[in-house]
C-alpha cells in the first residue's frame, strides 16, 4: 500500500515504540471492579492536570461528552451550545437521543460567545420554559480551525453562568494545544470551568481514549453513565498505558503548531487562501477559491502526489499538522501542492 502524509487529521497518529511497549507492559485489572491500577493511575494524573478533584478515562471524545452531559443535566432541559460546535453537529444528535436535552445553539465566532446573548438565555423555570441548566464550549475551536479561546473569555462565561447556578462544560477535545499556544498550564486555563474533557487520540497519538475531569460527585455519577453507554470496559489498562505516555508529552504539541506555521506560510505563497492570523495551533484550513478549485479536485489531486488533505467546504480544505508527519516532511507536503496545482492549470 502506498504511504501517504496523511494531513486529514491529526487523529491519524500511530502509537509509537515507546508507548506499544507501555502497552504490552501494561498492568492491568479490571475497570468495572475498580482495580485496574493503570487506568487509575491515567485518572488521577487527569484530574491533577485539570486540577479537579476526580477524573474518568473514556472510549472518546464523543462518549466523554454525552456523558458529561449525561452527568449534568436532566431530561427535558436545556443546554446551550456553539452553533458550529462538534457535540451539536457531529455526535450524531445524542443530545437529544441520550440525554434528551434540548440544545439551543448560539453563534460564537472563533469560539467566544456574545456575553448578553448568552446571559438572555440562561433561562429559568417557568410554567412554559425547559430551563437552562447547562453551558458548553470547545477549546480549541473547531475542528476545522483550531482557535484558541483564551481563558479571559472562559472567565467570564463561567462567572455569567455560575451567577445563576449554571455549571460550564468544556468541550476540550483539543484543550492541550490551546494550553500549549497560550503557555499556560491546563489547571489554570480550566480553572473556572466545572468540568473539561480531552482526547488522547488525536495529536497525542493514542490509539484510543480521552478523559473527562470534574468535581468527585459529577465523575462519581458520569462513572455510572460511561458504564451505562457501554464503556465499562475491562483490562482498560492497555489503553491507559499509551494515555499516560500521551500525556507526559503534551507540552511536544508546540511542535505541531511550529509545523502548521511554516507550513501554512508556505501555501500561502503557493497563492492558496490561508489566513495566517487563524493558524493559531495545528490546523490550517485552506480557502480555494483564489485558485478557483473545488475541494474535491484539490484534495484528488495532492493525493496523486502522495499528500492527503481533508475536504471541509466546496472550496475548502483542512490540514492538520501533527507528530507522525514531522518538520523534515514540511517542504515535501509544499512540493506535492505545488506539483498539485502545477498539473491542474496546465
Ligand atoms: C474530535 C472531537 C470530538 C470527538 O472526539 P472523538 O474521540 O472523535 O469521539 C469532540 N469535540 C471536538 C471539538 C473534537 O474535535
């Protein structure tokens, strides 16, 4: 099989040697029971990271977030949600069909809310009203940009929130490459919120798993939940070997964001529509309409000289920087859309 850059996301990232040989070696026990001692040890390295008190190692960033929700809310309330946010367009409407929530959705360009909008939809109960009892944001935001909401914004929505008995979810599928951009450590930036989640198989290169952290009480009843969904699995420690390996090297994430850089510089050059003010991590979307070519055509033909990109819009592609396509493949990745964009105007 041909070997491609694979750019199309950065959960493409393969378990390295060091963190197979975690997994082979591996102690394990039983997660139901409560005695697999990795998975603990994965958990309690969560919650100190986050800074809550307890935290819950999950299948995905999807099951981490139904179940925070699960944890958080109760039938026939509302929660509020980004517009373009990846739990109300993408987990396959399990807001609804799992929790049975009704999501209202906001807009919030680059993941930031409009403070009085959301501050006129905190609503409470009344004898027509589903009452908001739930606040969710995503850092970074989204999947298709990768912006770093900074924790002054978090800030506030939590205060806004908190003032009226709201808790706040941080969708933070992607929240260590907001920590890395903004060199602040996770605890610090989640501080307000009351519970945050975070995948291991995406750029940190874990096969499988992501975390929930929170307050002893929410986790307490979200293990019942995950449990609930399916996800009480067994020697779970496997997989939490690889996710204590992710997680010790989180802070290598700034690598990405230096390739995403220079690459995005580079296909600028190309004469492609990337703006440079929105590569704040490792995502770079790519506007295709200076070249006057669909996704589909772009995307057919970097593959043909051995570089995959995921298309997003008609005329709009995503490049995700990461670990298993390092600095010294940069300029191959260059030279294949240029080779690329050469053979489609000629
Ligand atoms: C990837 C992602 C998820 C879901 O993670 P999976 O592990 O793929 O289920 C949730 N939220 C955001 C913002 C993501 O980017």
């Amino acid at each position: 099989m041909r070997e491609y850059l694979d750019l199309r996301s950065d959960t493409v990232t393969r378990p390295d040697e060091e963190m197979r040989n975690a997994m082979r070696d591996a102690e394990v026990g039983d997660v139901v029971m409560g005695d697999d001692p990795t998975v603990l040890r994965l958990e309690r390295m969560g919650a100190e990271l986050f800074g809550k008190e307890a935290c819950l190692m999950t299948v995905s960033g999807t099951m981490s977030n139904q179940t925070a929700v699960l944890s958080m809310t109760g039938r026939g309330e509302q929660i509020i949600v980004h517009d373009k946010s990846h739990m109300f367009n993408l987990e396959v409407a399990g807001l609804a069909q799992i929790s049975g929530v009704q999501p209202r959705t906001l807009p919030a360009p680059g993941g930031r809310y409009d403070l009085g909008e959301l501050e006129a939809n905190l609503i409470g109960t009344a004898i027509q009203t589903a009452p908001t009892t739930l606040v969710c944001m995503e850092n970074t935001f989204n999947l298709n940009q990768g912006l770093v909401v900074e924790k002054e914004h978090i800030d506030q929505v939590c205060e806004l929130a908190h003032g009226k008995g709201v808790p706040v979810y941080m969708d933070g599928a992607r929240i260590l490459n907001a920590a890395a951009a903004l060199d602040m450590e996770p605890d610090v930036l989640c501080r307000e919120t009351d519970a945050v989640s975070v995948c291991l198989s995406k750029a940190l290169g874990c096969p499988v798993g992501s975390l929930l952290a929170g307050s002893a009480e929410m986790i307490e009843k979200a293990r019942r939940m995950r449990q609930m969904l399916g996800g009480g699995w067994r020697q779970g420690g496997v997989l939490a070997a690889a996710g204590i390996v992710a997680l010790n090297r989180w802070k290598e994430l700034k690598q990405d964001h230096l390739r995403a850089r220079s690459l995005a510089e580079g296909l600028l050059k190309l004469g492609l529509g990337v703006n440079l003010e929105q590569v704040q991590t490792n995502i770079i979307r790519i506007d295709l309409s200076p070249v006057d070519l669909t996704a589909a055509a772009f995307c057919g033909r970097l593959a043909e000289f051995g570089v995959l990109a995921k298309p997003v819009e008609l005329q709009a592609v995503r490049m995700i920087c990461h670990r298993d396509v390092g600095d010294e493949k940069i300029s191959a990745v260059l030279q294949a859309a240029a080779d690329c964009l050469n053979s489609l105007a000629g």
